[in-house]
DNA sequence: TTGTAAGCGTTATCAT
DNA sequence: ATGATAACGCTTACAA
C-alpha cells in the first residue's frame, strides 16, 4: 500500500529531493557516488515512481486509450494485444473503453478519455457511428488520434487499416484459380468504404480472368440479421444459373452464411465453395471449403499505436490523411494437421 | 488539449478554487446562489475534474487494473466486459495487462500496477505461475485484491469462480444420460483447483449412474500442444474397450480434441461422443456432437469487481477466502445427426 | 458562507 | 554539485 517515494529515499539518504530526482532521472551534474548512492538504495527498495505526479507535473499521464466496438472480438483483441505489446514496451499503459456498437457510448467514452488526460487516442468506431464531432473537436485542438480498421472520412490524421481491395482480389482469384465460375458475393452495407475497396477486389480478380461482372450476384448485407441473410441464401441458390462459390467479407457475414447453408444440407466444397474474410480462428474446423483472407490484426494495433506514439512524443500534429495498408493473407488450408487455435477457457 | 480547471471557473467567477471545489462536490455550507452558478458554468463548459490531480491528493486514481493471461480469448474477453460494465458504472477506469501466460510478465504487470497506483486489482494467474509472492506482498499490505478464474489457493481473498463441479457433474451426466458408458476425461494440469474440482464432478456423474470410475480414462493436458494432445488421443483410441465419448475440460482442449479426431477421420457424433467445458461461440456449427457447458464469464467478471469495488470503498481487508461460485450451462444442440451433416475430414 | 494556505509526488528553475 | 522553492489541479483544514 504505502509507496516509497522520493521523499523517502532523499530522507533516509540526507540529501534533498531534487537531488534525488535529478539522480534517478540520470541528469547532468551530479556527483557520481551520489548517483550511485540513490540509485542502489531506490532498487533496494523498489523505487517506482508515482505516475500520477509526473503526469500531474507534465501534464500527461503516460497512458493511452483505445475505444472499439466490442473486445470480445477475434479481430480486436488481437489488436489490442499489438497495441498493448508496443505501448508497454514504450512505458505506456492501456486503458480500454468499449462503444458496444452503440455511438452515445462512444461519445461517453470520449469524453472520459479526456477526462482522463490519456495522452492519445486509438479508436475504431462504431458502425452506428456517423457523426465524428465528438472526435474532430479533439482532434482540432490537437489531441493525438489514430483510427484503425474502422475508420472515418471525416478526419484527417493517420488511419491503419487491412489492405481490403487486395484482399478481396486474392480471396477470389483463389475461387476462380480453382475452376469457379460465378462467384456471389456477400458484403456489409454498400456505403461503407471497406466495402467498395472490396469491391473493388473482387471486380478486379474477375477483370484479370475474363469474368464479366454481373451485379445481381453481389449482396449487401445491412443489419447483420439471421433473416437477413437467408433472404440472401434464398436468391443466390435461386437465381440461373445458380453461384458456384461465395465469398463473404467478414466473419459474422461468413459463420451466418455458413450456419444457414448447413441448416440446407448444403456441404462445402462439393456443392458450393465458400471463402471468407476472417479472423476467426477455428475457421478450418467449420469446413476445409472455409479458406480464408486474414487480416494482420496484431500488426494493425502495433502499427496504430506506433503512430500514435510519435505524434505524442514529437508533439505533431496531422491536417492530412495518411493511410496505411497492411498486407491480407490467403489461408489456403491443406489435409494435414495444422496447429491448435488459440482459444481455450481456462 | 487545453482542459478548463477548477482555477478557470474561479476566475471567470471571481470566486477562490475552494468556493468552486465546494460547489463542485456539493459541500456542506455553501450558497445556494453561488452553487447554481458555479455549476451553471462548469456544465457550459463541460468542465471535468482531472483525476489525476484528484488521485494525487486523495491518494487513488478511481482506475482498477485487470491482469489476464490473454485477451484474445473468448472467455477472458467476456468476463472483461463484465468487468468494465460495472466499474464504469461505479466511475472507474479499467486498465488492462495481459500475462501472455508468463510468470515474469506477471510479475513485472504487478509492478506496474503498483506503480500506477491503481485502487485495486483482479487477477487471474498465469498457468507458470507457482509462487503468488508478488501477489501476497500487496495483500498482507492492504491492497485491495481480487481472483477470478485462475485463483490462488495461497492467498485468503474474494475469489470468483465457475461452479466447475457442478459444470462436469452436467457434461457427465448428459453423456451417461444418452447411453455412453466409457467416457473419457481429457483435463488440464492435476494441480490445478478447476482440475481437481471439474474430475469430482465427473466422477460424482460416474457414480450416479453406477459406473466404476477408472484412472486409465482420465488424460492430464499440461502443455496445451498438439502434439501431447495427439498421444493422448492416440491411447484413448487405443485402448480397448475404447471409449464411446469424450469429455474435455476447456475449450483450448476441446477444439484440439475435435480437430484431431477430424484427421483421423472420426465423425462426432457417430463414432464418439465429444463434449466440451466451453466458452467457444460457433461450438454448435463445429458439430451437433459438440455439447457444451458454459462457464458465466461475464458475471464472473461482474461479480469479481464489484467485490473489488466493496473491498476499495469500505476499506475491508479480507482475511480469510470467500469463495463464489457462479452456475454453468448445459447446452444441449438440437437433435444431432439428422440434418446436419457430418465433416468430411481433409 | 467564503477565502487562504498547505499538501499530495514530482520536476524545473533558481540560488548557493 | 546540491538545495530550496514553485508549480501542476485538486481537496480540505483553518481563518476570516
């Protein structure tokens, strides 16, 4: 409970707190035996200093926050995990805020977020999200922001996102590389900019293999409802000829699709291929037919929060948008055994 | 960047920062008037106490740190939730580390949180964690101290937990209930308290239902590998009788089991039974065959901090354990086998 | 009822 | 090279 302090080595030691201050911190001008004297007593008493005071002293708090939709999400809690890898490592914590799809929440998040004098923000936004002046007010008064995955237009700083059109691009090739023809495609709501970057993808891969593009085979999927989606199931095994594969762009698009063809005795790959665009990680379990586009959640969160840490430390500040791409992998499954999954309980 | 202090309003006002305290905090003895006024205006412009300056006089930060082994699990991602939901409610911040399973890490996130002068801690211990040293300093300190999950048998605290007996008992049962008569128990390391209440539980099922138990059936998973997890399948399927259901003790083991099984070409449910002790979201699209029984990861985390939260406030110090086990849920899918088909292995 | 001042732990700016 | 002191924003005796 009790903490030492600095008052406390400088007591016990007879010098002053400044000198003690000035020790531990490494400054200029002090005697080395009296450094020496400082530094061995603090580690023998496992000196730690009060973050709240530096924070108080500097103005900062040596803490950063992220706000997502959900953790209990494959996808952003890898993240977190790159962004909690790089933030410690650079003498940062992390405190976490979830907006559960919900924009007051995320307003209230924000606004605690200021409160909190964190000294920047990592934040991908809600998809009820439309308004962002919770958010560009912030950003205006030059409050260090980074956005990643779900990102706004609206704002213009560093934005760290999956490379979705070339993700959309190899999904696809892979499906027609393997004789596919007509290829539907199941997406999130047409206004989103992930969904024309993977769009854009999948009309590329069909451009680079002579496939026309055919609008009817496309489905934007807005509410993320069961009903929704069997309406969608419904017309894509409707329609003449009917679709030879799918290829769904996210992982709840894709475990619905999945559930409902199974509920139809529809086996992937013998009656319909079906490719994903997931993080989900026991997707080889569901069906080898699932290969999959992963996206490097970890690396996003690193990289989000490497940025932010700079725009901190070198007190910069962003008036145009950078966007970064990582790159998307194809997961092709073979027969033989791959490794466990991380997931577990205890 | 620049927030409005408690000075600003005083200025503006011509009020000293104690009046404004006062009125801010709703003190005894204050004009009626000047209250409105102060209040009026700290509401136009959204004023907002810096916690950090708080947390430095009253010696607490109003943040409570979290220490799991890793967030990108479905469990642990949930009972966090929890965890936030009520301490943002209470006006608490969480922040979060993760133990990557590694006794140092832990150990190196305990001192940080001590550093950071959080009011308290829920923890729940990384399996490489033996000596709770790190963790009994802070309590016989006071420190406020809490265990979900993964509890230490070593320290006398709150700790909140699955009702695991009771969990296995279910999972047993149900097998047992629909015929099986040889089932085998694939569980973590025998240490464990979870593990030794879980194998009670399972054997209490056993003898309900007037079976012996039998020691050969029974497989300790200590390193979570797939290839320990490959010769613990491999004797299961050997041994003769060979058993006509398995019952495995966490969703990690689980997903390995049934991955497994599937490269051998074994179909749940038709040649063994499978069930799993699991958090696992799509556990029912692996297989029908995949029974569950579900441990309450977000009221543990709920309950866990709100016993945190009573230990902070009133300044208890507990000094002997309490327990809390919260119930498990049988899922039982629908009827297995009939319309769902099966998974052609490879 | 309000103002003054001290103090929380730390660091920076002066002196010495 | 070291010490005294002020300051960060806030709360709280104590004074007025």
């Amino acid at each position: 409970m009790e903490a030492i302090t600095i008052k406390d080595i400088a007591k016990a030691l007879n010098l002053s707190t400044s000198t003690v201050s000035r020790a531990l911190r490494d400054s200029y001008e002090i005697n080395v035996e009296t450094k020496r004297l400082v530094l061995e007593y603090a580690t023998k008493m496992d000196y730690r200093p009060n973050p709240i005071a530096q924070g108080l002293k500097e103005n900062r708090s040596r803490a950063i926050a992220v706000i997502v939709p959900e953790i209990a999400n494959n996808f952003f809690s890898e993240a977190i995990t790159g962004i909690e890898d790089v933030a410690n490592a650079m003498g940062y914590d992390v405190v976490i805020f979830q907006s559960h799809e919900s924009y007051e929440k995320e307003v209230s998040n924000v606004r605690n977020v200021v409160a909190r004098r964190v000294d920047g923000l990592l934040i991908s936004i809600s998809n009820q999200t439309k308004d962002v002046s919770h958010l560009s007010d912030l950003h205006e008064r030059g409050f260090p922001l980074v956005f990643f995955d779900r990102v706004s237009d609206d704002i213009d700083t560093y934005k760290v996102v999956a490379d979705n059109f070339s993700g959309a691009f190899k999904a696809t090739d892979h499906l027609l590389s393997t004789g596919k023809k007509r290829i539907a495609h199941i997406t999130s709501s047409a206004g989103l900019y992930i969904t024309k970057e993977r769009l854009s993808g999948y009309k590329a891969a069909l451009e680079k293999h002579e496939i026309p593009f055919d609008a009817n085979l496309v489905h934007y999927c807005v509410n993320f409802g069961y009903k929704e989606m069997e309406g969608i199931i419904e017309s894509i095994l409707s329609v003449d000829p009917m679709p030879d594969a799918i290829f769904t762009a996210s992982d709840r698009l894709a475990l619905a699709c999945f559930e409902i063809l199974l509920t139809r005795g529809i086996r992937c790959p013998e009656d319909l291929a079906l490719i994903g665009f997931t993080n989900l990680k026991v997707a080889h379990l569901l069906s080898p037919a699932l290969t999959t586009v992963t996206q490097p959640a970890f690396e996003i969160g690193q990289t989000a929060v490497e940025l932010l840490i700079d725009l901190i430390e070198k007190k910069k500040r962003m008036s145009s948008t950078f966007m970064i791409k990582l790159p998307t992998e194809l997961v092709v499954r073979a027969s033989s055994g791959s490794k466990v999954p991380g997931f577990g309980g205890s």
